[in-house]
C-alpha cells in the first residue's frame, strides 16, 4: 500500500467514526508514520483529502454493487446486494456510510467535498433507479429515495442509539 493510500485508508476510519472534523494531518502522518509535511505533499489541503477521500469512496461503494441489470440477469435482486453493503458497514464493521455522514455536515464542508458528497448521492440514486426499473417497480426514482433515505436513516438511528436492531429491522 502506497503511502497516499494509506492516508486515504487512516482518513477514511477516521472520517466514518466521527465526521469530517474528526481528523488532522498531524494525527494521519503519525498513524500513517510519516512527516506531517508528507502529508502535504500527497494533499496539500484538507478539502483536498476529503474531496478524494469521497471521490475513491464512491467508486469503491459503486464497484462493489456491480450493474444492476447483470445482477437481475443472475436472478438477484440488486436491491438486496445494495442493502447488503449498508448491512456489512454497520454490523460488521460498525460504521457509517462515509458520504452518509459528510452528507449531514454538507453546509460546513469545503465546496470540493461537497460535489463529491453530491456526486455519491446522485450516481447511487441513479444506479438505484436503475435497479428498481430492473424490478418493475412502478416508480423507481421514488423507490430509489426511499431505498437510500431508509437504509441512510436505519444507519443513523443505529448509531444514536447503540442499537443495531433497529438497522437489522428496517433490512429484513
């Protein structure tokens, strides 16, 4: 793993556990064990770290769905593996979905994370409503947020109240 890599990955825990603010270049440089100037080099702001940060995160999340047409081919139903990656966040790794919680702080961050945080919202709605088409839904673009907004929402209540039967409820 790349040194850059490895920031991304440190920021990345970091960011899921506690919001944007929950990191400094100084903390990632000792976790990552390199100078803090290092750091710099690899992202000379903090808006620009955070703005990858979501960047390579959304590519991950949508990498990992696959298409939803494929998966409906195979006879799965792609809404079921989209809910399956909220599921693995939080009850086997105990986090939040990273855009999820940056999206709650939107007004206060940098505007490059914040097109970046759009950008996750918008290619998941869409892959979303793709999905729900795949499954006749009769109005996938509705099917598609409240898909998002509940398996979001689940998240959030979940970790407020250190509870994840709630999430476990909702994805039945």
């Amino acid at each position: 793993m790349s040194k850059k890599e490895a920031l991304l990955k440190a920021a990345e825990n970091k960011v899921r556990l506690g919001g944007y603010n929950n990191f400094s270049f100084r903390e990632l440089a000792t976790e990552v064990g390199i100078k803090s100037a290092s750091v710099h080099y690899h992202f000379p702001t903090k808006a620009d770290l955070g703005a990858a940060l979501a960047h390579q995160y959304t590519n991950s999340f949508l990498s990992a769905l696959g298409e939803p047409n494929e998966i409906k081919e195979k006879g799965q139903n792609p809404i079921d593996i989209y809910t399956d990656l909220f599921r693995q966040a939080l009850l086997e790794d105990d986090k939040m979905c990273l855009c999820g919680l940056l999206g709650a702080q939107s007004e206060s961050l940098p505007d490059k994370v914040r097109l970046e945080v759009k950008r996750f919202f918008e290619l998941n709605l869409s892959w979303l409503r793709t999905a729900h088409s795949a499954n006749n839904e009769q109005d996938p673009v509705y099917a598609a947020i409240m898909t998002m907004s509940v398996l979001e929402g689940g998240m959030m209540i979940s970790k407020a109240l250190n509870d994840h039967s709630y999430f476990k409820l909702l994805t039945k």
